[in-house]
C-alpha cells in the first residue's frame, strides 16, 4: 500500500471494526507498561526497577497474545486458548508477588514509596490479567466469577505481603471494580464485533434471497406461460399421431394447430424475457438513491431521464443497477454521484464514488466477474459504449450511448418475428443477439 489511509480504506466494515477491537486490546497493554512499568524507577533502587519493570511490560505482551488469539477463538478460526489463559493467570499471580517481593514493601514502614509500587503492581497487574482471562470465558456468569476471584485473591495475597487489613480491604475493593470495567470493556467489544459480522452475513443472506425470490418468480411466469400451452401441444401431437396411422387427413391440421402454439408460446416466453431484462432508468436512479442513502452514502443525482428511447433507458438502467451493487458490495464508499448529460448526440451516464480498495486494480469489481462484461453487451445492442477505472481515489465508470444508433435500432429490429416467420435459433429475440443467460439475469437483478 502506498499510504496507511490506502491500507485502512481497502478493508470491509467487519474488518475495520476486528483491526479496531484487536488494536484497542493492544493499547490496553501499552498502558499497563506505561501506567504500573515505568513509575517504578521513581520508587525503587535501580538495578530491582528494572526487573520489575521488564516483568510488568513482559505481562503487558502475554495480555496482549492471549487477548489476540481470544478474539480469534470468538470469531471461530482457532479452539480456544485454554493452556493460554491458565499460563496468563499463572504468571499474573507470579508477577504480582515477585514484583511486591522486590519492592521491598514486606520489609518497610507502611508510608514508604515502596507500598505505592506494591499497591500498583497488586491493583493494576492483577485486574489486567483478570480482565484479559475475562475475555476467554465468552460466558457472563463465568466473567463475573474471574472478577470476583481476582479480587478475593488480591485481597488475600495482601495480607501476607505486609499490608494491613484495612489496606488488603481496599485492595481488593479497588481490584474488583478495575477488573470488573477492563472485563465489561471486553465484554461489549466482542459483542459489538460479533454484531457487525451478523449484520454483514444477514446483509449477504438478505441479497441470496432475493436473488432466490426472483428465481422464484420467473420461475412461475415462465409455468404460467408454458404450462397450458405444452399441455395442449402435447394433447395435440398425440392426436395427429393416431389420425395419421389411421390414414385421415385431419392429422396435418392438428399438426398445424400444433405448430401455431408453438410459436405463440415461444412469443410469449420472449415477452416475459423482455419484460425481465427491461430497467426503467428513473425507477433505477430513485432506487440508488434510496438504497445509497440507507447505507450511509451521499448520493448526489443529476439530469433527467425524460423522453429518452426506451431500449436507451433499459440499458442505462442495467448501468445505474450494476454500479449501485459494486458501490456497496466493493470498497467503503463516502460519496456517490450519478449524472446524466443528454444532447441532441449522444447521451452520457457518469458514476463516481471513493473509496476504491487498492488491491481491486482498476475498481471495484471490474474483472472480477460478468456484472460488467454483461452492462457492455447490453451497451453494444444500442451501440454504446463503456468505460470503467480508478483514478485516484475515484472510480468513475461512464456508459455513452449515441441516441441516432439507438433510434435506428429500435426503428430496424422488431421485437418479435411475424406469425408466420421462421423462429429465431435459442428462442431470443432478434432485437436481442447478444442477451446474456437468464441465470445471469437473476444473479444482477438486486443490488
């Protein structure tokens, strides 16, 4: 990556929201080295501040690991840490005695310097430790009984180490309600992550839906066109075929009644074709804005769709469709605008947005799949034209479309074929050589 911006924007939500809860565990443990680790040389001889320091700040690491592969245990990749949080306690406890030991506070008067390092090291290392063991328990019940043990054990550890009750008392006090912050802290950080990830795989699941639900109901346009109608057809060549082994000439006009249903159906299948492949461009430019907009993007509309050729608003609407889906599925768009310039010439369609990931190349999706690919075959059939890439911080995708090429292949190809004409080869239309697939059809039909 060029620049540490490049490197953030180029991650999804969920992953900024993972990068932002793991780095935030990494801090705590910054602070626990700055805040216990480096008031020590203030209080203690030399050569001991150095030792306790090196095991505060070597604590303050294994925090920092075992909170990392905690995270990786709640999102699923790794088992959890179990070795990891006991050795985590373990070496909380011995960094908590060895470091009271070294103070010097058993051995000294109760107001000397020696207690406020010990008390810092009891207080500080123990709720850190306890609130990182915390983190692997993923149970509320089971957070507050780490808490609640860190606590009673930092009272008790106390008394032994030359400090009063009342200031065992007191220790402990203060443990619990450390712990118990630096554990709820934990807590809703892996809630919140655990809920962005959720709302990313319900907004996959939500679009996987939809693309189910228009499978669905092509589906049944397609029963209700043909069902009847193959019924017949298959009712009638059964017919023919009995008259014709008994010799009579009614067979031929089964067989011709047979044929015109035949092409009355394949009509009516590329009616609902046609219907299914249409976009009307200011239904669409309405519904990006309205789908933009509920996804935190500012989208700014310009032009009008008006009196422009129909076959001209159906492929610009593809446009608008497509572009909606890259901006919202690729990178972490701020800003989108969309603008539509008509002449006597030509008419432009313009789609800009950032938030162009660096590692897409020229943009997001481009090259990636067939969204794109099919937008410049629904281009070509109107003689238009299609440009798409990154500049900067900016993709910009642009759609041409010469209204004269258009107007003369709406004036040139009829929609359907005469009655009596020859049926075109693959049941497509012949205003349509290129259509895609159906099934590609379904797949961009929902953003």
């Amino acid at each position: 990556m060029g620049r540490p911006s490049g490197w953030w924007r180029g991650k999804s939500t969920p992953a900024k929201v993972d990068t932002y809860t793991r780095w935030s565990f990494h801090f705590f443990s910054l602070l626990e080295a700055a805040s216990i680790g480096l008031p020590v040389f203030g209080n203690m001889p030399a050569p001991r501040s150095w030792v306790v320091f090196l095991l505060v700040c070597g604590h303050s690491v294994f925090c920092a690991v075992t909170a990392s592969r905690t995270l990786d245990w709640t999102r699923g990749t790794r088992e959890q840490p179990r070795r990891t949080l006991l050795a985590l306690a373990v070496a909380t406890c011995g960094v908590v005695v060895v470091g009271t030991v070294l103070s010097g506070a058993p051995w000294l008067p109760a107001d000397d310097d020696a207690f406020l390092v010990a008390s810092s090291l009891l207080v500080g290392v123990t709720a850190f430790g306890a609130g990182t063991v915390a983190l692997g328990t993923r149970d509320r019940r089971r957070m507050t009984y780490v808490v609640l043990g860190a606590a009673a054990g930092a009272g008790a550890v106390s008394l032994p180490l030359g400090f009063a009750g009342p200031a065992a008392l007191v220790t402990a006090v203060i443990v619990l309600l450390t712990g118990g912050l630096l554990t709820s802290t934990a807590a809703f950080s892996v809630w919140l992550l655990n809920a962005v990830y959720e709302l990313d795989e319900a907004r996959e699941t939500r679009a996987r839906l939809a693309v189910a639900e228009e499978r669905l109901r092509f589906g049944r346009d397609l029963h209700d066109v043909m069902g009847r109608n193959l019924a017949v057809i298959a009712l009638k060549s059964e017919l023919a075929v009995q008259l014709a082994r008994r010799g009579r000439s009614e067979a031929v006009d089964q067989m011709t009644e047979v044929q015109r249903i035949a092409r009355e159906s394949q009509r009516e299948v590329r009616e609902v074709v046609r219907g299914y492949r249409d976009a009307d461009l200011a239904g669409e430019l309405a519904g990006a804005q309205g789908v933009l907009a509920a996804a935190d993007i500012d989208c700014r509309i310009t032009g009008t769709a008006a009196e422009l050729p129909a076959q001209v608003q159906s492929a610009l609407g593809w446009v608008v469709r497509e572009a909606t889906t890259n901006v919202l599925r690729h990178g972490n768009a701020r800003r989108c605008a969309l603008s539509l310039r008509v002449t006597r010439e030509r008419v432009t369609l313009t789609v800009e947005n950032d938030g162009v990931p660096r590692e897409a190349g020229p943009g997001p999706g481009p090259g990636r799949g067939s969204g794109l690919a099919g937008l410049r075959e629904r281009l070509e059939e109107v003689g238009g034209t299609l440009r798409a890439g990154a500049d900067g911080e900016v993709f910009r995708l642009t759609a041409d479309v010469p209204l004269r090429s258009a107007q003369a292949t709406r004036t040139t190809s009829p929609g359907d074929p005469a009655p009596d004409g020859p049926a075109p080869a693959g049941g497509e239309a012949p205003g349509n050589p290129s259509a895609p697939s159906v099934p590609h059809q379904v797949r961009e039909v929902t953003p």
